[in-house]
C-alpha cells in the first residue's frame, strides 16, 4: 500500500529500558543493526500496526511496555533504487513512519526475537540512546535522528532523568 507520492506508511519502535537504553535488533543473517519498523496494513492505526510490529519482531506484548510518546508528523526517507526491487521501479520512493517511544515495564526474558514464521532479528541488545546514528544504514541515518530527537525530549526532560547529549557526528 503506497500513498499517490510512493511512500509506504509504516511505523517505527524505539523501545527503552530503565537506564534509558535503547533495543537495538540485528537483522537475520546480515550484519546491520536496526529498531523494529514494519508497515501499517489497511485499516490499522499507526498504534496497532506498532503493537503488532512488537510482537512480530520483539515477541513483546502491550503489557510488556508503556507508550510514553509518539513523533508528531510522518517522517519520510528514501530508498536507493538499487534496494528496490525491480518491479516497484518508478512507484516506490521509500517509507513514511510514525515513531513511538516505548518504556519496557516487562523483563528483558520477555524478548523473544522468535514469534513469527519469517524473524526479522537473530540477536539483540541494549544500547546508549544516541548510538544507532553511528551504525543504522546510510539511508535511514536522517529519519534516525529526526524521531531520536523528537523524542528525546519526553525522556530525558523530567526530574531526576539520566541526561545525555545528542551525537552530532563532530569530533569534540
């Protein structure tokens, strides 16, 4: 399902732990790490394609976390036309999100990266906040930190939060 622009709607997960972590998912068999994303399917809101999407991808369900926030607008990034496959070729431009920000209440065994037929992740791990902006695919890179530091804010503004600092990619 793309909109007339060639964007597929889809949601994105950056789901903390009490340290402020992030989940950070390596892809089966590739050797990129990445938060769990997935599309909205038709007549699903952007929070129940995201609630799906975690027990997809993560095996976790509404109990395991609490939704703290979520990005105000669709983010959007492109994707190199040599990653599109070949029929989609001139319709398909890339993938418009919603990114949520989750706070996991559940435990870490709650995790299991193995609840549908096709895994997306083979292992995980918690991270500092600012990290993936280091390591996510090129393409993504800028979406990445549009919805980290939206969302920051909702994390590391109220009393007593740990606080760190966004990366800017500049030596200091």
């Amino acid at each position: 399902m793309l909109d007339r622009d060639g964007y597929r709607p889809n949601v994105g997960i950056i789901l903390v732990n009490q340290r402020n972590e992030v989940f950070w998912g390596k892809r089966v068999r590739e050797h990129s790490w990445q938060f769990p994303q997935g599309g909205i399917k038709r007549g699903e809101s952007p929070e129940q394609a995201m609630f799906r999407e975690l027990h997809e991808e993560v095996g976790l369900q509404r109990e395991h976390v609490r939704i703290i926030g979520r990005t105000r607008d669709w983010l959007r990034y492109e994707v190199p036309t040599q990653w599109v496959r070949r029929e989609w070729r001139g319709h398909y431009r890339g993938q418009k999100q919603i990114w949520f920000l989750l706070r996991m209440i559940g435990r870490d065994t709650d995790v299991c990266l193995r609840t549908s037929e096709r895994p997306e992740f083979d292992a995980w791990r918690w991270h500092d906040y600012w990290i993936p902006l280091e390591s996510v695919i090129e393409f993504k890179r800028d979406v990445y930190r549009q919805a980290l530091d939206e969302l920051a804010r909702l994390l590391f503004t109220a009393p007593g939060a740990a606080r760190t600092e966004p990366h800017t990619g500049q030596a200091g």
